[in-house]
C-alpha cells in the first residue's frame, strides 16, 4: 500500500478537521478530496499557514505526539514592534501560560514579509504599530504562540505557521495542497524515526 503524505495551506477560519464544523464553519473537506488522510497536529480556526495530512497511521501518532517536540515555525504579525529585551522571556523560557511553564523558544524580529492577503482584514488602528515576529517552538500547547506574545505585552494580529520541521510553506497558496516530494518524505520518515529511537527506553542491564 502506498500511502499519501500531504502538504496544505490553511486559510484562515477553516476547522482542522474533515467532519462537520458546525453554524457554516468551513472545514478540510472542503479543500482536499483525497480518502482516509487526517491532519498531523492541528492548527487553530483562526491561524493560517501548513498543515500535514497522511493516510500513514504510524507516523501520524509518531509526529502527533507532543513528547517527540518536532519543531514548528511560525511567523506573527503583533501590535506594536517589540524590543530585543522585550523578547528574552520567550527565548529564556518560563513564562507562566495557564499552569504550565513554557520551553525556551527561538524568536526574533522580522521584516514584513511578501503574503497573500487575509480573508478578512485583520484590525487597523491607526494609533498602533504593528510588527513582525519569527517563533520556533518544540511543544505544541493550544494556543500558545498567542499567550507568550499577548503575556510580553504584543498581541498577536495573524498567525501564520511556515515550517514543520524541514517540511515548509514556500509558495503553496491558501487552500491549496501538494504531496511530499520524494526528498521531502525521506526527511520526514527519518526524522520521525530518529525522534522514537532518542525517546525508547534503553533496558537495565544485570549486574
């Protein structure tokens, strides 16, 4: 059996799932008519960026499973333009997010990035900046690129994610999907693997 391996752009306010949303809310099926493939992970309703889908039961649960902390990329667009200092708390770890303690996490300023256009807007006040942030985290607790921003005093705008692992956006357009290259599927496979083999537990020896 072959399987399917997947590469989707989630728009904005479409469900991470194939079953129905509810009061008109769009979902996957909406986008991607091939059978019995279920998302890696979820992104949030109102996050855009990519998703990976696969038919691959193993590797779903493998590459699902928070202890594995494969890492995710996100680009944001926050109110006002944070300072160097301002982000050490993400980069240091141990913001307090709803009794949990964050990981330590890349982040760093961003030039305004070329994308399309968000269906719709986000909100303009005149009176307050915006800028852009790049965040690579290790641990997928929900929500979370939008508590540690909103916690270091920058609100999240939009929230676009553009990298799962080697795997990337590029310029796949929203509600578009693609299969894996072979080159991309290679590294997927061996990264999943790799990331098992660091977590077994090596038996205890007799002595």
């Amino acid at each position: 059996m072959a399987y399917r391996y997947l590469l989707f752009h989630k728009p904005f306010n479409v469900l991470s799932q194939f079953s129905d949303g509810g009061a008109d809310k769009r979902t996957l099926k909406q986008f991607i008519d091939v059978p019995a493939v279920y998302p890696v992970g979820r992104l949030d309703y109102d996050s855009e960026g990519l998703m990976l889908l696969t038919d691959d039961g193993p590797t779903q649960h493998r590459l699902s499973d928070p202890k594995f902390g494969h890492p995710r990329t996100y680009w944001t667009q926050v109110e006002r333009i944070p300072t160097e200092s301002d982000l050490d708390p993400i980069r240091q770890g141990g913001l307090s997010i709803q009794n949990y303690q964050t990981r330590p996490a890349q982040v760093d300023r961003l030039a305004t990035p070329d994308l399309p256009p968000r269906d719709p807007p986000i909100r303009f006040r005149k009176s307050v900046p915006t800028s852009w942030l790049t965040l690579t985290l290790t641990e997928g607790r929900n929500r979370q690129v939008r508590r540690m921003t909103a916690a270091i005093g920058f609100p999240t705008l939009r929230l676009i994610r553009v990298a799962i692992g080697s795997l990337e956006l590029g310029d796949l357009a929203p509600g578009t999907w693609r299969d894996l290259t072979p080159t991309e599927l290679q590294q997927l496979l061996e990264t999943g693997r790799n990331r098992v083999n660091r977590h077994r537990v090596k038996p205890l020896r007799r002595h």
